[in-house]
C-alpha cells in the first residue's frame, strides 16, 4: 500500500518526525519512495499492536464530543421535552414521574436511573432555591442515552424538596449527560440563566413549550456571544 | 518553522563576497543563518545514506580571532542576524560533524580548491556527493556579490525539475520577487511540459506567477542561456536523467554553472518541496 | 524521470519489508568474504615487508626502517587520504551508535596500507583495528550501495568487522563475540545470525587462502590446582600491565600532542626511537607473533630479567609506535605484552618458590595475554574465545576465565573504561542501544515540541486574560509584542492562582507585571538531555522554545515521558 508519510503519520498518531526518523533508522516496517511511504498494511497493523500505538483509518471522531458554544442546552433541552403538569405528592413519587416521562429512554434503564437520582438526592438536595429544582444521575450515564439531554418538568402542585432556602419545588430540569464534561456544560449554562431573576419569573408563569424554548435560546445565545 | 541556511564562513576577501551572497539570501527569504567557523579543516556530515568528508583548504582557518566579529560585523550591515554553531560532536578529534538539520546550505562552487578556482570553474566532486545525498537544496554563489532581483527557474521536465520549480514558486512568494521559467525543450512541445504540471497540480499556480517562460525549440542551450537575466538567481534539480546518463552525456547542472556566473540554487534528489 | 534501479534497492521488496533476516544473511555473506579478503591481504603485505626487510635487519641503519615506515603512513594517511587519523575503532564505534554506521568509504582500504607500511617496517603495533575498521567500512559501503536502512547498516558493519576478526585470527568465534560485545554493544537476535554468517565466510576465506592452521599452537598443557592458585596472581599481574599500557598510551599521547611538528616528522622520531629499541630488544619490533610462538612452546631463552625487561620494552615501543603517529591496533601487541607478563610472573614464581608443580610456562603466556585483552579491553568473553581459538587448548578452560574474568574486574577499578570507549565517553560520545542517552539523543526538539499555547499581549488586564483561561486547555502564556510578535516572556497559571478571586486586581494589573520576562529557553538545535538537566535542575515541568526570538511552542516532562517510552520501546524490540 502507497501513502504519503503525513497520512501514515495521522493514522498511527505520530508526529511527522518520528516517522520520518523511524522510517530512515529502520524501526518501522515502512519504505520511503520520494514523498510516499511504502508498506503492507496487516504487517504495520500488526506492528502498531506490538508497539501499542493505534491505526487509525478515519479521522479522529470522538462520539462524545460535545460541540463547545452553539446551544447546547436549548438542543437538549429540545430532546429532553417540555411537561407541565406532572403528577406527584413529595419528591421520590414526583421523580419517578419524571423518569417515566423522559423520551427515547428504554424501559429498562427507567429504575436504575430512578435509583442514581435518589442517591445523588441522598447526598444534599438538588433543589437550588427559588422553587427550581435540577435532578441528575449520582454517575454519568453510559447507557441508555446517546447525547446529552435536559427535561423540563413543571409540577402540578409545589413539592416540599428540602431546598437549599426551604421553598416548596415547582420546576425540575432533569439533566442527563453521557460524560461529565457534557453535564458540567450543561449545568454550567443552566445556572447561568437561572441566575437571572426575570427568568426564573418567567418560569412561575409556567410558558408553553415554544416561549419556553425560545427564551432559552436567547438566553444562550447571549452566553455564546460573550465568550467569542 | 524557522528556515535554516548554513554557511561555512572563510574568513577572506573572497570569502567574504561567499558571505554577503548567503546573507541576501536569507534576508529575502526570511530564513535564518547559522554560521560555522571552522576550527579544523576537515569536517564530516552525515547524510541519510551518505557520510561526506568535507576538506576546506587552510584559507578557512585565517585568522580565528577576527573571525567572528568579521562575520557579525557583516551580518548585522546586512540586516540578519547571526548565529553560531558550534562543532558539537566529533567523531575523531580533529574531525567534528556537522549536523545536517538545515534547509538550505552554501558551498562554494569548490569547497577544497584554491581561491582562484572560485570563479568559473567545474563543481568539485565533494559538492556534487552533497547535492546528491543532502535533503536541502545547495546555493553554489558567484563569485562576487550581486543582489538578485529575479529567480529563474530551469525546467526540464524530469521530477527533480518539478522539485526545483516548486522550491521557484516558494521563493517567489516569500521574496515577492518576478519568477521566470526556462526550458530547452528540443523537440518536445510546451503542452507536453504543461501536461507535466497539470500532473503535479501545480498549473494554474504557475500561470499565475510566473513572468515569462523562456520556451527554446531551437537553438544550442549554451547560446540560449544568453537570456537569463544577469541579475537572476538560478534554480534548477540536479541529477534529473540519472547518475549514469548524466556522466555520459554531460548534465543541465554543469552547463549551467559554467556558462552562467549567476549564483545558482541546486535541489538534488533528495529534496522533497514542502516536505518542511 | 529517474528511473529507479530496481535491483539496487532490495529492501523495498515487499518479501524483504517486514523480515529481512534473509537478506542480511546474503549480503553479510558477502561482507564477511570481502573483510576476510582484507584481513588475508594486509596479512600477506606484513610477511612480504617482513621477509623483504629481514636482511637488511642487521645494518647499523635499520633503526631507520621504523622510521620511514611510520613516516610514509602518516603522510599517506594525512596527506593522500586526508583520513584524519584517530585509532579508528572508535570512529566505527561512534558511526554506529549514532549515524546507524555510516563509515567513509575510504576507509575500506586506507589503514590497510598504512598499518602495513608502519607494522611492516617494523613499528610496534598491531594489523587488527585496521582490518576491522577496514572491515566495517566495507560492510557500511555495500549497505549504502543497497539503499539499506539504519539498523540494517549497522548490522553489515557488524558483519564486516566480524569477518576480519575472523579472517585475521583464523577465529570465528572471536568474530561473533568481539562485533557483539564491542563493536555493538547489545547481543540481539536479529544480528547474530548474519554476523555469525559473515565470521564464518571471513574465517573460511582464510582458510581457503592462507590454509587452516592454528597460530599458537601448543603441546598441550596439564593444570593443577596449584595452577589455578598462581592464576589469581596472574590476574593482577595481567590487569597491572593493561592499566600501564593504557597510561603509556595516553601519556606518550599527551607528550606528542604538545610538540607542535608536522605529523610525519613526529611519526618518524616515534619509528626512530622503536627501532633504536628494536637493537636491543628485537622482540618488540613487529607484530611480535614469533616472540609468542616461542614462548608457547616453552624455549623463549633468556631469564627472568629478559622477559621483564621485554615486557616493558613492548610497552614503551608500542606508545611510542601508536602515541607518535604510527597506524595500527593495540590487540597483537596486547598479546605479546601479555606472553612476556605471563611468562616473567612463571618465572618469577618458578625462582621464588622452587619445586611447586607449576604448569608449562607456556601456559602462563597464554593466560597473560588473555587477561591483557581482558583488562584493557573490558571484554572478557573476547579475550577467552580469542586464546580458546588461537591456541586450541580447551584444557586450559578453568584458569583462563579465572584470568580474565578477574583481569578485567580489577582494571575496572582503576581504568573503568574499556580502551576503545575512552575517547568517546570523555566526550560524552558513547551511546549504546537502548540506554538513556541513546534515547534522548535520537528525539529531536522538534518532535516533543506542543503548539497549541494561547498567546497574550503585555498590556492584556487581569481580567480579559482570566476570562481567556476558560479557552486554554494548558498552563502556560507566552507573553508577545503585538506588533513585532517577539517573545517577551511567559505567564505561568501557578503564578497567578491566588489572584483569581481577587476581582480588585482584575482591572489593575497588567500581563507583563505577572510574567516571568526572563524564563529559561529552548532552541530547536538544543540536545534533549540537556534541556531535560536545566528541568531538574530548576524544577521546572515545561519550558518555552523560542527560535528566532519568537516563541514557537512549549517542551513539557509529561510529553516527554510518552515519546521516551515510545522510542525506547521502538529501539529495544527485537525486530520490527
């Protein structure tokens, strides 16, 4: 097989360098022809096992990438859905309401969910004052979700919550992130807004989906402005 | 990436011409020049697959106490500024290498003849090996200086003229000076060369920047080389048709260099354009 | 276009990529004969100057004889060849752990004549190192005419200094082990087989053309304990003569580089003062086989004072022989230093405590050369094969490892390098494979170097450049001018943790009052391990490289670590 050397320099992850040294020190079963480099493939696959390296064929994707600025949270939040008038009387029956109600999530990673929301509850509440509350798994999920996503949960009644300024929950944003780095964003840009007093009165007035979404959009777009 | 450009600096008259010759070039090409001072008269490199014993003649070594101030004083009217490299390794004690880490390298047309061979002369054997083992191209300079104003490209056809003209188009863009290509065509038709660097991609770059193409179906090359401007840096690949056919027949490089006093730029075989 | 000669380049055959044994093996053949070839010749040239001067031995003139010999070495060597004498194992040395065995080719045939010239004359010295060198720089030819790579060069050099050892001493054995242990340094799998191929060829070339014969042979010889008694003193006494004949060598070595004459005049007052020795003690001239020979057999005449005084003559005329100019190796006149130290301690102990059964004294000069070898060579499997192979007398197994094993470990204490290594160490040349050094001296600045720092200007606030931090993936900010982009310095996070939280600093201060404007920098054409020493030594974890005055990217200890392991591992692995 024929590449030039900076193609098998991507594919193994080696600076250009490197390979080229190796290539003329003989410690790579590769042979240099001009500006391509000469090798059978299996035999440098092969090679690469033994020298614990990888080879590559596509460019690098990391599925779990998250796109950094652009909305992240409105897009979750779009996946995630908007429900008003859920159903519970205190905070294990209100979560479990939840749970059944967020889309895509198989049926079987409904009670081992349930379960990591109540530990993470057990260590100190999720209820950050003014009547908003923001569940999340005590682990990143590494099964039943492929991409970060965030329910809005509006309660039919008030739920005693045992909030940090005691006030009864009238809000949840249940936010549920493959990896950290994904959640840390999330929650990051979900305080962000809910620091704005105005928007948590918005939220009292419980708005449909469409304003809902769109002042979120907003409000994002905001952030992403300010950190270009 | 910086550039580098090594030079061997002799610390004469005529050796200072060799200087300021290395130092232009470097200051419209924006590279940086690493000068070596020789201490003894024999150093080694140590090519890929080639370990050349370069053999200066005593002239090298005058006077080593004015050396280096003779060589920053240049420098510095030139508007470069100078760095020294240090022989850092020997391989016996008298017989330092030279690290080969650089982009460009100036030998003079011979490194190891008396001054007098400097000026129109053949290219000793010892700077053919380099030009033929090194991965950087090789300035052969004039023997006087004589600032360039334009590069000249001479292509014929083969992979290491393609080379050499990618190295022109650099140069042209850096040094934002006209480029001109010259070909001794003989029978073959300028498509034939245009479908040469349609292969290679670079077509429409060399419509675009180059200035004229001195297109020859006639005439002996000799006499041709009457249009290459004398103000005009040559560059041309070095051992395009093969070592033998090259020793038999005579070679583009040594016809140039003895018919043209213009500083010539050789990119050997090992040369790869854009490979830094 | 330039056509590709395809013969010219067998390693690009696919069959050849990834297992080359094969080829190695073909070409090593090759090697090895050439190499003999080499050692047969210089062997044939020395008995013919041997023979053509040997009557003019007893002229009152014939002093001069070393001289002009050793005078139209150097001068053929300086000025013909241009070489730029040094011993020349320690070229190949060095050539191999760095340039992956690059020799001039030159060398193929240069120290031939002119260890020829200045050995045949009668000049002290030994036909060894040049044939190996001669050796090497065959087999580095043949590999660069095959476009071969690196580890494969190195492979053919080995395989070239294997054959001459071999072809030389009529020894493949002592080929095999001396390429390993001195030339190589590392005992891989992948090289044993062609080198034990090429010794082989070279010790068959020999064989063929100078026909199979034993050097020093013997009539057999009976050890005893009392033997194996005498051979521990014999060890030191052995390891005594190897740590003076490294300190004659260097001595006279420093006294000739003082002197300011050209080199051939130097070489021929070297030649004059051997053969004015030679008058009186004719076994130092030469190689000094015959001396060998005579004492093996037992009938060397002359007592106790004689042989003593021989050893030191051989000593004193072999410095002045290598020290002043003269060309050639130290092994052969290792071996008749070692005879005579052998054969005087025989003697000594025979006059000191009459009646002990002790061997043959012709055993005794055969475990005093190897325990010279040994000693001064630091490689003691070398100097047991090579007695092993030279004399045949494998019942003299026990005392010679006793002997060279303990040589060796003695000289160690005082002379720790082995004679060939010594230049290079100084100088800090020395790299063999697969040891720290090695490793840091292949990496290259440019291949460590990281370049995705976020550059700040020194009137940049507090403030904005806290809020750049959230960008940053690292903990270092080069410091440029905005209009020049020169580097002026660099911020370090560690520096400025504290301030985070103190907003009253963010629109008061400036970059440039928290950065360090003079931290230590990096060039490209730094050597790694010294950039590695300043990080010890200031422990620092990173560090900014800086070409031109402006920066380019930064050097970190924790990069460093992956591409280390990574080279280390790629350096060590057998094959591929």
């Amino acid at each position: 097989m024929k590449l030039t050397i900076e193609e098998i320099a991507r594919r193994l992850d080696l600076n250009l360098e490197t390979l080229d040294r190796w290539i003329r020190q003989g410690r790579i079963p590769v042979t240099k022809k001009g500006n391509e480099g000469v090798f059978n493939e299996p035999e440098l696959k092969r090679w690469a096992r033994s020298h614990r390296r990888s080879y590559r064929m596509s460019p690098r994707s990391d599925k779990n990438e998250i796109q950094q600025g652009g909305c992240v949270l409105t897009s979750a939040m779009e996946r995630g859905g908007v429900f008003e008038g859920v159903q519970g009387g205190d905070k294990p029956s209100v979560l479990k309401n939840c749970v059944a109600l967020v889309p895509d999530l198989p049926l079987e990673f409904q009670a081992p969910l349930y379960n990591q929301l109540l530990e993470r509850e057990a260590l100190i509440s999720t209820g950050v004052g003014r009547g908003v509350a923001i569940p999340h798994p005590r682990n990143p999920l590494d099964q039943g979700i492929s991409s970060p996503v965030v329910g809005t949960f509006f309660l039919d009644q008030p739920v005693d919550y045992e909030a940090i300024d005691d006030q009864p929950v009238f809000v949840l944003f249940l936010i549920l992130s493959p990896t950290v780095q994904g959640h840390l964003t999330l929650l990051s840009r979900l305080s962000y807004c809910l620091r704005d007093g105005t928007f948590v009165s918005f939220l009292k007035k419980i708005p449909g989906r469409e304003a809902f979404l769109a002042r979120v959009k907003k409000m994002e777009k905001n952030i992403d402005g300010k950190e270009k | 990436m910086e550039t580098t450009f090594f030079h061997v600096f002799r610390n004469t008259p005529l050796g200072r011409e060799i200087f300021m010759q290395s130092l232009y070039f470097c200051k419209h090409t924006r590279a940086s020049i690493k000068i070596y001072i020789p201490e003894f008269t024999k150093f080694l490199m140590y090519f890929d697959n080639d370990v050349v014993q370069v053999d200066l003649d005593e002239s090298y070594l005058t006077q080593p106490t004015t050396a280096r101030s003779h060589a920053i004083a240049l420098a510095v009217e030139a508007g470069v500024e100078p760095f020294f490299i240090p022989p850092m390794n020997f391989t016996a004690l008298t017989l330092p290498d030279v690290s080969v880490d650089f982009d460009f390298m100036c030998c003079p047309r011979s490194i190891s003849d008396f001054s007098s061979k400097i000026s129109l002369g053949h290219i000793g054997p010892r700077v053919r090996r380099i030009v033929n083992a090194a991965r950087f191209p090789v300035l052969i300079p004039s023997s006087q200086f004589k600032e360039w104003k334009s590069i000249m490209v001479f292509f014929g056809g083969s992979a290491n003229a393609v080379n050499a003209l990618n190295l022109g188009l650099y140069l042209s863009r850096i040094t934002e000076l006209p480029l001109d290509l010259f070909t001794q065509a003989g029978e073959l038709s300028q498509a034939h060369f245009i479908e040469i660097l349609k292969e290679h991609y670079i077509d429409e770059e060399v419509e675009a920047s180059v200035r004229k193409w001195h297109f020859f179906q006639e005439g002996k090359f000799e006499h041709n080389l009457f249009d290459v401007p004398h103000n005009a840096l040559a560059v041309l690949g070095a051992y395009g048709h093969g070592l033998v056919k090259e020793m038999l027949f005579g070679s583009t490089m040594e016809m140039v260099q003895s018919t043209l006093p213009n500083p010539l730029l050789i990119a050997g075989p090992n040369y790869l354009a854009g490979s830094r | 276009m330039r056509k590709t000669i395809f013969w010219r380049y067998p390693a690009r055959l696919s069959f050849f990529r990834m297992d080359d044994r094969l080829l190695l093996i073909s070409i090593g053949v090759i090697v090895g004969l050439f190499s003999g070839l080499a050692a047969v010749g210089l062997n044939r040239s020395l008995i013919f100057m041997l023979e053509g001067l040997y009557h003019l031995r007893h002229l009152w003139w014939a002093f001069l004889l070393p001289a002009a010999g050793a005078m139209a070495s150097s001068i053929f060597l300086e000025k013909i060849m241009k070489e730029g004498a040094g011993h020349g194992i320690p070229e190949v040395i060095y050539s191999v752990s760095r340039y992956g065995g690059l020799l001039r080719f030159r060398s193929s045939f240069s120290r031939l004549i002119s260890s020829s010239l200045t050995i045949g004359s009668g000049g002290s010295a030994g036909p060894e190192a040049p044939v190996v060198m001669s050796g090497a720089a065959i087999g580095s030819t043949i590999a660069r005419f095959f476009y071969l790579n690196d580890r494969q060069r190195t492979t053919l050099v080995g395989c070239g200094t294997a054959g001459a050892i071999a072809g030389i001493f009529n020894a493949p054995l002592t080929g095999l082990i001396f390429t390993m242990e001195i030339i190589l340094g590392e005992w891989s799998m992948v090289n044993i087989i062609p080198i034990a191929v090429a010794a082989v060829a070279g010790a068959e070339i020999s064989r063929i053309l100078q026909g199979n014969s034993i050097a020093f042979e013997s009539s057999g010889f009976h050890i005893t304990g009392v033997d194996l008694f005498a051979s521990l003193g014999l060890a030191v006494v052995a390891a005594f003569a190897s740590i003076l004949l490294t300190r004659g060598l260097r001595r006279m070595h420093g006294v000739s580089v003082k002197i300011k004459i050209p080199m051939w005049v130097k070489a021929s007052i070297g030649g004059a003062a051997v053969g004015l020795l030679g008058f009186f003690v004719p076994e130092v001239l030469g190689e000094g086989y015959h001396s060998i020979h005579d004492m093996i057999q037992g009938v060397f005449k002359g007592g106790i004072g004689i042989a003593a005084l021989a050893f030191f003559a051989k000593i004193f005329a072999t410095s002045l022989t290598l020290g002043w100019g003269g060309s050639g190796g130290i092994f052969a006149p290792c071996l008749v230093i070692g005879s005579f130290a052998g054969l005087a301690f025989h003697r000594l102990l025979a006059f000191g405590f009459p009646g002990t059964p002790l061997v043959n004294e012709g055993c005794f000069a055969l475990l005093g050369m190897a325990g010279l070898i040994s000693g001064i060579l630091q490689a003691p499997l070398t100097g047991i094969f090579l007695i092993l192979e030279i004399t045949a007398s494998y019942e003299v197994m026990l005392p010679l490892i006793i002997v060279s094993v303990i040589s060796t470990t003695v000289t160690h204490y005082f002379e720790p390098d082995s004679f060939y290594h010594k230049d290079l160490k100084e100088r800090g040349e020395l790299l063999r494979p697969g040891t720290d050094s090695r490793v840091l001296a292949d990496i290259g600045i440019r291949e460590v170097i990281e370049t995705d720092c976020i550059t700040v200007s020194p009137q940049m606030l507090l403030r904005e450049f806290f809020h750049l931090l959230k960008h940053s993936t690292r903990n270092y900010f080069p410091v440029e001018d905005p209009e020049t982009g020169e580097f002026l310095g660099i911020v370090e996070l560690g520096d400025v943790r504290s301030y985070i939280f103190n907003t009253v600093m963010y629109d008061t201060v400036f970059v440039e009052q928290i950065m360090n404007s003079n931290p230590d920098v990096v060039h490209y054409d730094d050597n790694l391990a010294d950039v590695l020493e300043t990080m010890d030594a200031k422990s620092r974890f990173s560090m900014p490289v800086v070409s031109n005055n402006r920066f380019v990217g930064m050097v970190s200890k924790a990069t460093l670590l992956d591409k280390y392991r990574d080279e280390l591992n790629v350096q060590t692995s057998q094959a591929f």
